[in-house]
C-alpha cells in the first residue's frame, strides 16, 4: 500500500511539469568541474562554462543526478535524454545503436555519436555497453559535433566524465541485489600516492539470468543473461609546474546470450491459412526454442596516455588511445524454411547427404513440438508450400537442425592520437587548434554451418567432412587511416552577442581485403562466397578494394543574452560519417537471390557511401525564480544525403547483414526541457520532444519516399520528480520516480507498404501453384507502438551510505526493443524490451 501510495504521489508530481533531469541546477562533486553560480559547468564545447552559456541544447547529468537515479551505463542514462533512443544487446553485444533527433548509427557502418571520455575520444563505440569507469558527469550533446569532438559525431557526442584523484583519499562501494538472481557490484578508490600524483583504480561486476528462457534446453537460462566485469585504473602525475600526465587503462570482459529474436510473419494473404502469417509485431507472445545455445563473447583491452601543459596564456594537450575490442557471437541459423540443407534430388553425398539425414531425423523426432504460430513441425522437413500434407513451416532458430548454424566474429585493433593547442578562455577571444590521426585494423567473419547435432566449431571455415561444415563465409579485413586537422574560435563581440566558429576536415583512407578461401560450397556446388567468379572450373578470390572518403565539417554558433539568465541561441553544422564496405559478396548474393528470382530491385552495393548532414537549431534557454525554474527550448531541422541505413536478409543462402543508403531524409522537430525547484529538497522535471521526417529519395527502395526516418520515435516525454527530506541531522529520506514515454517507431524504410518475398518467387513453382502476389508482404504491422516505462527509487541516505529500494519498468510494460524488419523474408525479427524488476542497493562511501 505504501509503494502504490509513492508511486501515485510521485507521478503527480512529475506531471505537474514537462522538465529535464539534466537541468536540475546540481553541482558537480569535488574533484570535478565545480558549479558557479546560475548553473552546472559543462565542457560541451571542449572549454569549461556555465552550460546556460552553451549556444545548444544539451543534457547533463551531474554526480549527484547520477547517484539519484542509479545511472550506469549507456542505456541508462540515455532513457533520460529527450529526443535519443537506443537500441542495444538485441543481436550482440556490440551492437548499440543511438538514435539522436532522427539521425541513427546504422549497425555494422560506423557510429553516429562519438564518445569522449576524460577528453579521449573512444574510436570503438562498442563499449557503449560497459562501463567506462566510475561516473563523475554525463553531457549530451545533439547535432553535429564534428566540428568539435571529430569524427562519427553527426548525430551528437557523448561527453562523460570520470574520478579523477584528488588531495584526500576517497572511495565507495555500491551492492546490488533484483530479480533474477541479477547482482551488481562496484568499487572504486582514489588516493593520493606521493606529492604531486594520485591513483584511481574501479571495479564492475554484473550478472543476471535474464527474464526469458528456452524451452526447448530444458527451460534454460541461455536468451538474455549475461556475465560483464570490468577494472580499470587512472594515474594522474603533476611532472612540474603546469604540467600533468593523466594515465588510464581498462579491461572487461562480457559473456552472454546472443540473437534474442523472435520471427512474425506479415503475409496477409497466408492469413486464412493461419492468422498469425499476417501478425502485428506489438502482439507476439515470445517464446524460445533453439537448439543451439546462442552465446556471445566481447573482451576489451585499451590503454591511454594525455598530457597537459599550461603556458602563459594557452594550454598544450596531446594524447594516444590503443583500443582492442574482440567479439564472436555463435547461433543457430535462419535457413530451414528455404531447404539449404535438404536434397531434393536423392543422389547427394558427402556433406549435403549427412545434413539432409540430420534434418529429416530431428524433424521426425519433433513432428507436433509446439512453436509459435504459425510456425509448426510437421512430418517431414520439406516446406508446407511444397509438402502441405505433411510438410513443415520453421520460421528461424527453430529446435531442428535444419536451420543450420552461425558463427561471427568481429575484431578491432586501433591506435590513436591527437595535439590540441587552446588559449586558456580568459578573455573575449579564445581559440583552439589541432590535428588527429587515427589507424583501424579490423576483422569482420560471418560463417554459416551445417548443424549436424554435433554443435558449432568455433571456426570460420571448416572443411567439409568436419563435424560442422561451412557452407557459405563472408570474412574481410577491413582497414582504415583517419588524418584530421581542427580550429575553432570564439568571440565575445558585445557584453551580450557571443560568436563561435569552428571546422574540421577529415580523410579516411579505407581498404578491404578478403580473407574467405577459394573453394566449392559442398552444398550449392558454387562457391563458398557469391562474390566468388568460376574461371576454368577454378574459384577466383575476391579481389581487394580501396576508397576514400573525406569532408569538411563547419560549424557556427550564436549566442545573445536577453538578460543574466535567459540566453537566445542558434548553431548550424555539417555532419560527416565515413562510408566504407560491407563484406565482400554481398551484393552478389542480394541480386542472385532476389532480384533476379522474385524481380525486386534491392540496390545493395559491397561499398556503401559517406553520410552527411546540414543541421539548424535554435532556441532559448535560462532559468526564473533566482534560479528555481530553469528551461530550455528549442527548434530544429536537418538534411541528411546518403544517410547509412542497416539491411538484414534473410533466405535460402542463411543471412546476411549490409549497410545501403537513403540518398535523402527531411528531420523537423521540437523540444521543451523544464526543472523546477518547489521547495527545498524537492524537484519536479521533464521534457518533451517531437521529431517528424520524411524521406526524400531513395534509389535503393524507391516505393519508400514519403516514409518516415527508421529507429527515429515520432516523439518522447519524461517525466519525473525527485524528494531529499532530512529525517534528522545525518539522515534523509529520498525518492526519485522517472517515467518515460517512448511514441510509436518505424525500424525500416518499407512502412505501410507491399513488398514480393521469397514466398512469392515459391508459389508458383510449389504444390499449391498460386499466383505470385499470394507471397507478397505488407508491412504496415510492423511499427513499434508508443511504450512507456516507469522506474522509481525509495530508501534512506546517511552522510556515507544509502540504502534503496528500486524497481524496474515498475508497471511490468511488455514493449520492444527492435524491429529488425527482413523484407524479402516476408516478416521481421523482434527482440523484446526488458520486464519489471525489484531489487535493493547498498551504498557506502568514504
């Protein structure tokens, strides 16, 4: 009765007024940037100032904000952003794409946002889903930062702080215990260790079962958990006057789960058959029934030195960053609906006649094993469509081995570095400048098996007669050297109007080279890669490619105090990201497997190309009420050309997964931030923010001009309210409730729109002998629909320690996280959001 009674009080509250956490007038804790007074000091434009003073939007939440709301990692922080969603640990770990004001970083392309930490910018964003030590400051920065933080920030940057060793020995300790036997423990300690230097060493561990499980391996515990632990450390060492070196290094390690997808069918026409071929996806009941046990690996090395010097009236700062980041992701496979491994023919030998006897005997042993409609085991394992007496429809993953399997690796080594020359900000004039060079050697594999009951080798190739032969392999090395040169400038020209000017031009020379052997698909008879040529009966490899990509990245900003408080604003930008390549042969196999069979026109090329974007925004921001109130709204529009977008496809040859383009998009939109202070140690905040789109042109699926930007939410609002009441002298009670509501979501460019599948090519050849069209798909159930999810936080804090009582998506809101729409397919793979959740905290620093 008493959690119902805060709940009620604390949504009440939080409805009073659309705010945002980030502008709660907070300070800083010791040791960081310190606040002075009318506001939180940011470095959202590589310079310490009052954030009421930055010329933009942006969100920031300080120590003590991250503390209330029990931030951790990447997506917790970013539920508290208005206009961002992310997209994280649905395929991989890896995999975390970040949705800011409609501009998304489309998996296996690079990022959209850029990540600087303690002033390094992370070139792997991969790491979005760790932790990146312990939280000092969190800045959210949207637009076009190119200008500033450099490359892969068209969409934003991520800005984040962490201790930093001080005069006075601290630490902390923070205990978690929930549902599921989910457990978090994290530790930090920074200490002085001499004159003139202090150390910081942190530690993470975290382990839950996850909220669904496989039916199929015994009810186990094998779709979403996961086991992270982490440590890192920070030296930081005054070498004289005016002098510091600052050393970090850290290292995690991530086992878990992959693949936690669903498959729903959109083929209206199959309907009659079985209403759940035509299924909205916000209506699937999950369920999980693979035979393999899908894992995923990530383990992350990286080191970094910077050093500062101070002159007279500017300040040298260079630094180099070594990052080693290594996934591999093991899966059953996608391929049992399109009879990869069956022989229709009744002469195979060798490997096609050991997978089609292993198809055919798990089949019969699991005719009439429930799978989620429409999907069933019939007799045998041939295609309903085909056999619709007996026959089967698998859908992916399902408990036969005639999905086949897959293995994936992803490996990147790199090294980077940067020297920045900046006036110290003392006057009316202050500038920077600098140039970066970055070298990425990275290794990208998707190997696709025979499942023969004998399990995965983790190997990309093996050859045929081993216990789990390769049967189709795209495996590259891809490597890529960044060269960048930066300035910028900033002008007081009235005690009012502030100029700020900056640019930055970048040349990324990429190169790929593929590693996949030259040698015979002992399946298809082809080659083991489309991209592959037959010459004289000999496989021919792919040879290597080159491109380069480069932009200049400007940007303007302007800044006019209507009074102390209240700041106008307006900022433009350019937006680059690197185009690149997708594993060598997939446009082969887009053309071979759908154009030419079912007469689709899928532009798909195995070099995708660079992204940019012309982006306005303007606004006011300030605060009331002698700081009580503070506000920030603002206004925006940009264009993106050749916007990176991920395509996923699914058939016959297993998956595949590629970038393509959108030649143009059209982003509008709002957004209201607002904090108020009603009494001493309560606040009431949130925000709101509403973005439309439409895309303009778009040669690779040309019946989708006029749609909507994919992963881009047509709006999202927080609200919420925080309480610190003092019980006695060293005690307080405190309560912060977040409720966020997340508006309905197109996740691909086909929208309320008809598309032929593979189905349709099948019909008329099958059993059934249909006309084409009775395969075609409509996709206009494939939408995500607006969510909300509620997190509230109850307990008591002492000077050194806290205890808490938490909940997760209080209400237990069954929502999704992604849409991974596979057109020709003729449905889309769906991975669910998390569930409710209770545990409690422990707290206690020194």
């Amino acid at each position: 009765m008493k959690l119902r009674l805060e709940l009620a009080c604390g949504a009440a509250l939080g409805a009073l007024v659309l705010a945002s956490p980030a502008l709660a007038q907070e300070a800083p804790a010791t040791g960081q940037a310190e606040a002075e007074e009318g506001g939180i000091i940011v470095t959202a434009r590589r310079q310490s100032e009052a954030l009421k003073d930055v010329p933009a939007a942006v969100t920031v939440l300080s120590a003590e904000a991250l503390e209330k709301t029990g931030v951790q990692r990447a997506d917790d922080f970013i539920q508290l952003t208005p206009g961002v969603t992310i997209v994280t640990g649905t395929a991989e770990a890896g995999d975390t794409q970040i949705n800011i004001r409609g501009i998304n970083g489309a998996r296996d392309a690079e990022s959209s946002v850029a990540l600087v930490v303690d002033g390094i910018l992370k070139t792997n964003t991969a790491q979005l889903n760790q932790n990146q030590g312990t939280l000092r400051q969190v800045e959210v920065l949207k637009g076009p930062q190119g200008a500033l933080y450099g490359r892969n920030a068209a969409a934003g940057a991520i800005v984040l702080q962490t201790v930093k060793p001080g005069s006075n020995l601290e630490g902390g300790v923070l205990l978690r215990a929930a549902e599921d036997n989910t457990y978090t423990a994290n530790a930090y300690v920074a200490t002085p260790i001499g004159e003139g230097a202090g150390l910081v060493l942190s530690a993470n561990y975290f382990t839950t079962d996850g909220f669904f499980r496989n039916r199929f391996l015994n009810n186990s515990k094998t779709i979403d958990d996961q086991e992270v632990f982490g440590i890192d450390g920070r030296l930081v060492v005054d070498l004289g006057p005016g002098t510091e070196l600052d050393l970090k290094a850290r290292y995690a390690d991530l086992k878990g789960a992959s693949i936690n997808f669903n498959a729903s069918f959109h083929l209206p026409n199959f309907a009659g058959v079985d209403p759940a071929f035509y299924e909205n996806v916000n209506d699937h009941v999950f369920g999980y029934y693979s035979n393999i046990r899908p894992t995923n690996d990530q383990t992350t090395f990286e080191a970094s030195a910077k050093i500062e010097h101070q002159f007279d009236s500017a300040t040298l700062t260079a630094w180099v960053l070594y990052s080693d980041v290594d996934q591999s992701l093991v899966a059953d496979g996608t391929s049992a609906d399109f009879a990869r491994f069956l022989d229709f023919t009744g002469t195979a030998t060798g490997d096609l006649a050991r997978a089609n006897a292993a198809c055919f005997a798990s089949t019969a042993a699991l005719t009439g094993y429930p799978l989620n409609p429409p999907t069933f085991i019939g007799q045998i394992p041939v295609p309903f469509i085909f056999a619709p007496a007996n026959g089967s429809t698998f859908g992916p993953y399902s408990p036969t081995t005639c999905d086949g399997t897959q293995f994936q690796i992803r490996r990147q080594e790199d090294i980077s570095g940067e020297i920045r020359l900046a006036s110290n900000g003392n006057g009316p004039f202050n500038w920077e400048v600098g140039a970066y060079y970055l070298h990425i050697d990275r290794e990208v594999g998707v190997s696709l098996g025979a499942d023969l009951g004998q399990g995965v080798v983790r190997r990309l190739y093996n050859a045929p007669g081993s216990a789990n032969p390769t049967t189709q392999l795209y495996h590259d090395n891809f490597t890529t050297d960044v060269y960048a040169l930066f300035a910028a400038a900033d002008f007081d020209l009235t005690d009012r109007f502030n100029l700020s000017l900056a640019g930055r031009y970048d040349i990324e020379d990429r190169k790929v080279r593929s590693l996949v052997p030259a040698v015979f698909d002992p399946f298809t008879g082809g080659p083991i890669n489309p991209g592959q040529q037959v010459v004289g009966g000999v496989v021919q490899p792919i040879g290597p490619q080159e491109a380069t990509f480069e932009q200049f990245q400007p940007k303007v900003s302007l800044r006019y105090a209507v009074s102390p408080d209240i700041n106008l604003y307006g900022n433009w930008g350019i937006g680059f990201k690197s185009g690149g390549f997708n594993n060598q042969g997939s446009a082969a196999i887009v053309d071979q497997a759908f154009n030419d069979f079912i007469g689709t026109n899928v532009l798909i090329n195995d070099r995708f190309r660079k992204e940019t974007s012309s982006a306005f925004e303007a606004g006011i921001k300030g605060s009331l009420a002698d700081g009580a109130v503070t506000f920030d709204l603002a206004g925006y529009y940009t264009n993106v050309e050749d916007m990176q977008f991920f395509e996923f496809f699914v058939g016959g040859f297993g998956l595949l997964r590629v970038v393509s383009n959108i030649d143009e998009v059209e982003l509008y939109g709002a957004e209201i931030n607002l904090s108020a202070k009603l009494l001493d140690g309560w606040t009431v905040f949130g925000s709101a923010n509403v973005t439309d789109s439409e895309i303009k042109k778009n040669a690779s699926r040309p019946q989708t001009v006029g749609n909507k930007s994919p992963y881009t939410a047509d709006y999202t609002i927080n609200l919420g309210t925080q309480l610190d009441l003092p019980i006695s002298g060293s005690l307080d009670f405190i309560t912060r409730a977040d409720y966020r509501i997340t508006g309905p979501t197109w996740f691909h460019t086909l929208q309320a729109d008809t598309n032929p599948t593979l189905f349709s090519g099948l019909l008329p050849i099958s059993a059934l002998q249909l006309p084409a069209f009775v395969g075609d798909a409509e996709y206009s159930v494939a939408r995500r629909e607006a969510f909300g999810v509620m997190d509230l936080r109850i307990g008591i804090e002492g000077e050194r320690w806290s205890l808490v009582a938490y909940a997760e998506n209080l209400f237990n809101e069954k929502y999704l996280n992604e849409v991974i729409t596979a057109v020709e397919f003729g449905g889309s793979f769906i991975s669910p959001g998390g569930r409710q959740r209770f545990g409690v905290e422990l707290g206690y620093k020194f």
